[in-house]
C-alpha cells in the first residue's frame, strides 16, 4: 500500500481514525465505502448477511477496496441474530490490536449496528457516516468529513458486475449545435420539434443500419423556408464545424448527417450542463463527465445493456441523461429504460434525466406517467442552466 495516502499529522478530528476497521455490509455498496475514502485503513472487514444481496455488496466493497491497496476480508453472520453477531464482531477484533480497531456501523440492518455497537468495550471507536452530515464518532457531533469523489465507473462498479464502453470520440460541432438552438428557438418556440419532420423526410432515406449514403444532390436546409438568414448561420457554422461536404449547397458529410439527427442535441445539453455549474460556482472539470457510454450488466448470467448520452458523479451521487429529439412515444421508452436503471442503483444514490425536446404539454404527459426519480425538463430550462442545475443537482 502507498503510506503516503495516509495523513502524516492527525488532527483532533481524526483522533477517533484506526488502522484496522470492521464494517457493517448493508445492500447499499455506497455507504459502505464512502467512510473509508476520507482516510484509507490498512485492514478491512466486512461483516455481511447471508442474504444475496448483502453477500454480493460486500463482495464489490472488498474488491474496490482491494483495488485501493487496502487488505480487505469479508465475513459472514446472522441476519437475525443479535448474539451472532456480537460473537462474530468480538471475534474479528481479537484477531488484532484492539488498540487498531475500529467500528463502522454505517451498513448493516438496524440488528446488525445494536448488537455490534453493544458488543465491543467503549474505549473502541464506532463511527457512523452520513454523506451530507459527515462522520459521526461515538457520541460526539459529526464532523464535516468528504471523501474522495469517485468516477462514473467507480460508482457502477460498486452497484453490479459491468462492462462500460465508451464510443469514439464523437465530431465536435459547437458552432453548428448553438446554431440549430438558436435557430429552433426562433422558429418553435417552446419546443423544439421542427427537426422531427425534417429527419423523417430527410434523413431517414439516407439512412442504413450505422451508415450513411452518400449524397448525390443536396438536401434542403432545414431553415430553408423558414427563415433564410438562419438558414444561412446553419450552413455556415456546418462549414466552420467541418460538417458539409466542399461542394456547392447544403450537402452534409456523414459526421454532419450524424449531427443534424440529433448529435447536436447531445452537446447542446453537454455544453448546459457543464455551463450550469460553473454559473453556481463548481468546477465542472471535476464531475468526471462521460458522453456516449454503453453499460451492460450481468446478473444471473443474464446480461442487458443500457446507453447513455451523458454521465457524471456529483457529491457522490450518479447521474444519467439520455437526449433524445425523438417522437413522444421514442421519448416515453427512453424514460423507462432510465428509471428502471436508476432503481438497481438506490434512488438515493443515481439520479436520471431525459433531455427531450419536445413541447411543453408532451413533457408534462411524460412526467405524469413517471415517478419523481427521472427529471424531465421543459426546454425553457435549458435557456436557464444555472437554474437547471440548481433544481435538479443542489
């Protein structure tokens, strides 16, 4: 283990730290680990059910913790109890210093935390963490304690065995993306739905499995008869951004077709996103944001696969948005798909968004047929990032 992870002053707040700690395996991963990222022990243990859902959360702990440089053990006890798993916590302790030892009850079921806390002698330090509140020591008030942040894929490992893939960096368009929102605003308003007809008669034709057609003519500027000025900011930034072919009129290259189907939507919100924190004073350097990620899942040799336009950790917590300039009931499977995925996380631990463009009465019909876990917000939200963020994030 690197020593130099390990603070070499200890401070009054940190007088309660030991090397060696004894962990109570909830079904929750997170808060099982989260304590233990404000200073990294030496030794771990995680006391677990023999539950399945206690078994496999105190398997993933002990492999992140591993993966830390931290000896990690797990040991399994009664669920129901009490004089089990006092037997069991002693016993772990008398294998080592008790002068090294510590307790963390913050995992556990509410059985679990009496009998452990009950069970070894007061001069013991037993800790409890709350994300918000800090680190509670024995008796004593909490103290502001924030652990490291963790990654995307930190965070989805603790929750299940996954694969995450990230796409090849997609083409950058910023010039053309701030060209078709403004330009979409001008024309639609509330909502953003122009597009829809025009990549339905557009788009669709030249479409072929992943692929494109290469276009033999040029297509209609989707401002074309709309208004022309706009039309031409389009063409222009398209050209700029690297998007149209070196021919005459609006003839999009494959990266450009890509774009106007809905990439531009993707960095649209991209851009918001990071935009609305630093509007509310966050470096949005580090939210470890991810774009374009196919995650699948294996459970009971059962494997199933979600993609992601957007990820990002912040405070701790994962969030999920799935963009989507699609139809209403396009926009509707999407919201499933995210709220299902979001409920193997923990709500309190992954939060989801779609990003729709769809008007304002559309999303309201989409949020009555869902649950508060996914956020749906109007466009007019994107037009306040700050605000977004604060509504949805603080």
């Amino acid at each position: 283990m690197n020593r130099e992870t390990l603070p070499t002053v200890e401070t009054p707040e940190q007088a309660w730290w030991r090397p060696v700690w004894i962990c109570l395996a909830g079904e929750q991963p997170l808060p099982n680990v989260l304590p233990l990222l404000t200073r990294l022990p030496e030794t771990v243990v995680f006391l677990h059910t023999d539950m399945k859902a206690s078994i496999e959360s105190a398997k993933r702990c002990a492999r992140f913790m591993a993966a830390k440089g931290v000896k990690t053990m797990t040991h399994k006890t009664s669920a129901f109890s009490p004089k089990q798993v006092a037997e069991d916590v002693v016993t772990i302790a008398a294998r080592h210093d008790l002068s090294r030892v510590l307790l963390n009850y913050t995992g556990g079921t509410k059985l679990m935390s009496l009998a452990a806390h009950n069970a070894l002698p007061p001069h013991i330090p037993k800790v409890y963490f709350d994300s918000r509140m800090g680190i509670m020591a024995d008796q004593n008030a909490f103290v502001a304690a924030e652990p490291p942040a963790l990654t995307v894929e930190e965070m989805l490992s603790l929750h299940a065995d996954v694969t995450i893939d990230l796409t090849a960096e997609a083409p950058h368009g910023s010039e053309t993306s701030s060209a078709l929102l403004a330009g979409l605003l001008a024309v639609d308003g509330r909502n953003l739905t122009s597009m829809l007809s025009f990549r339905q008669k557009y788009l669709k034709p030249l479409r072929t499995g992943r692929n494109w057609r290469r276009l033999t003519d040029p297509i209609k500027n989707p401002f074309e008869d709309k208004n022309p000025d706009t039309a031409r900011g389009l063409e222009a930034a398209m050209r700029k951004d690297g998007l149209l072919e070196e021919r005459e009129g609006f003839c999009p290259n494959s990266h450009g077709l890509t774009f106007l189907e809905g990439l531009w939507w993707e960095q649209v919100v991209a851009a918001r996103v990071k935009e609305g924190f630093r509007e509310n004073g966050i470096d949005a350097a580090s939210l470890d944001l991810k774009t374009n990620l196919t995650i699948r899942w294996t459970r009971a040799n059962i494997v199933t696969q979600n993609e992601f336009d957007l990820a990002f950790v912040f405070r701790n917590r994962l969030y999920l948005i799935s963009c989507t300039s699609a139809s209403e009931s396009e926009t509707e499977k999407r919201r499933v798909q995210i709220e299902a995925f979001t409920d193997r996380l923990g709500g309190h631990f992954g939060k989801a968004m779609i990003a729709s463009t769809l008007g304002g009465a559309l999303i309201d019909k989409l949020r009555a047929r869902g649950s508060d876990r996914v956020f749906v917000p109007a466009v007019g939200h994107w037009q306040d990032p700050a605000g977004l963020i604060r509504k949805w994030c603080l």
